[in-house]
C-alpha cells in the first residue's frame, strides 16, 4: 500500500455517493492494522461541501470528484486490495486541504 492509492470504495452501501477512497496514510506507518483514508464524492452530490482549499476538486476516471478531507476515517488495511490508480501526482493539494483542515492555514 502507497500513500495516494486510490482504492474502489469497499462499502456496497456509500459506494454510489463515495466512489473512490484515497490511502493518505504516510508508508512509513506500515505495521498498523488500519490505514487512514479520505473519500472521493461525487462533486454534484456535494455541492454545499464545495470548499476550495478543504475539499478540492480531483478529476478521476474522467469524473469531478471532491476529496472530502472532513470524513476522513480510518478502515481496516484488510479491506483495501488492489488500488486502481494513484493520486500521488496531486500529493501539494492533498496535503494542502490536510494541512488547511489541520491549522487552518
């Protein structure tokens, strides 16, 4: 597992509204049995959540998805099997909306 896998999400149940998960957990946290994640939505369906520096836009799968930075949870490593992409080329925006939520700054 790498940080910025982008992983199909694995509940059934919040898949239509949460496509796609993100692994932001650093590599270096590796021996923990849970790995921390953000969602993707699908930015029609977020429209009130639309926060430019908190919730970016990511494009993926030619979809506009918003990283929804305030639901980020931690799931068990177990469930994550074979990421579909990555997300390691947007890593200043991803930690950006992190550090934003974080000190807000």
């Amino acid at each position: 597992m790498r940080q910025f896998d982008v992983y199909t999400n694995p509940s059934k149940t919040t898949r239509k509204a949460y496509p796609f998960i993100v692994d932001i957990q650093n590599d270096i946290i590796s021996d923990l049995a849970t790995r921390i994640v953000v969602p993707l939505g699908r930015k029609s369906d977020f429209k009130r959540e639309q926060l430019k520096r908190l919730t970016p836009i990511i494009e993926y799968e030619g979809e506009e998805l918003l990283l929804l930075v305030p639901q980020a949870a931690s799931i068990p490593t177990k469930v994550l099997k074979n990421p579909i992409g990555s997300l390691s080329h947007l890593r200043d925006d991803i930690v950006a909306a992190l550090d934003f939520a974080i000190t807000g700054i």
